[in-house]
C-alpha cells in the first residue's frame, strides 16, 4: 500500500521531528520515495512495485531534515525532470547530496535535446548520487495514462 502524504505544509508551517521519530508527519521508514508528481498520477503508482513508498511534495522535501531523511532508509528516489514551483531535479540531486544519500535517483523526462548532458551537469552537484535520466517519448508525465 502506498503511504498517502498531504500535499501542504501543517498549519505551523515546520516539519517536527521528536528525538527522530519524524512526528506525525513521515511514516517510519520509505524504501521509495516520489517527489514532485501531479496528484492525478497518484493512482498510477498504486500496482504493488511501490509498496512502501512515500509521495511527499517539494516543499515537504525541501523542508526534511537529514535526520529525518535518515530515518526513512530510503533507497530509490524518482521525480519528474520539471517539478512545479521552479524546482527540477538539479535541486532534488543536491538536497540528496546534502543528506549523503546514496541511492538511486531517476528523473523522468518527455523529450530533451540531450540527456546525457544534462545528467552530467546534476553528477557533477551530486558525485554520490546514482542518477539517472529517464526521457519518455513524447509523453506527459504529468497527464493520466488512462482516460475514462
């Protein structure tokens, strides 16, 4: 089952952690975690492989503490190339790197003139980082596979 993740900040506007234990806000631990997906892809997710996953906006990212990503002992991070807000996975690669995350991170892509260099420009934010540029052909990631 997926874990489920509100999409704002709480009304205090901080992500508490106490003693580690990541408050009521994170689960205790996120094997994989998407960041900056449309909620409407959600339900794409939702078919077993993401079992154990956490869906998490970029200012709830953005505001994790390492402890608190720690504590989640993710392993596969995935986003979009793009994420609302002016973010892109250039700063989800150098977050990660803050946290000393050394996992995988894909990013999804529909179409870019080359993918190899901009995967090498987020390498050389995140050396330690496993990141990969996944482009999809011509798709919108961020529209519903299916209609109806």
């Amino acid at each position: 089952m997926i874990i489920k993740h509100d999409f704002g900040l709480p009304r205090d506007g901080r992500i508490t952690s106490s003693a580690c234990s990541c408050g009521n806000y994170l689960p205790e631990t996120a094997t994989r975690l998407l960041l900056g997906f449309n909620p409407v892809c959600h339900s794409l997710f939702d078919n077993g492989f993401f079992d154990a996953s956490l869906i998490l906006s970029m200012t709830r990212f953005l505001a994790l503490q390492p402890k608190q990503f720690a504590h989640l002992a993710t392993s596969l991070v995935m986003s979009p190339l793009v994420v609302a807000g002016g973010k892109d996975a250039m700063d989800i690669a150098a977050k990660l790197e803050e946290f000393g995350f050394c996992g995988r991170y894909l990013a999804f892509v529909s179409v870019v003139p080359s993918t190899s260099l901009i995967a090498r420009e987020i390498r050389l934010v995140a050396p330690n980082v496993d990141f990969e540029l996944i482009e999809l052909s011509k798709t919108d990631i961020n529209q519903p596979v299916f209609r109806g």
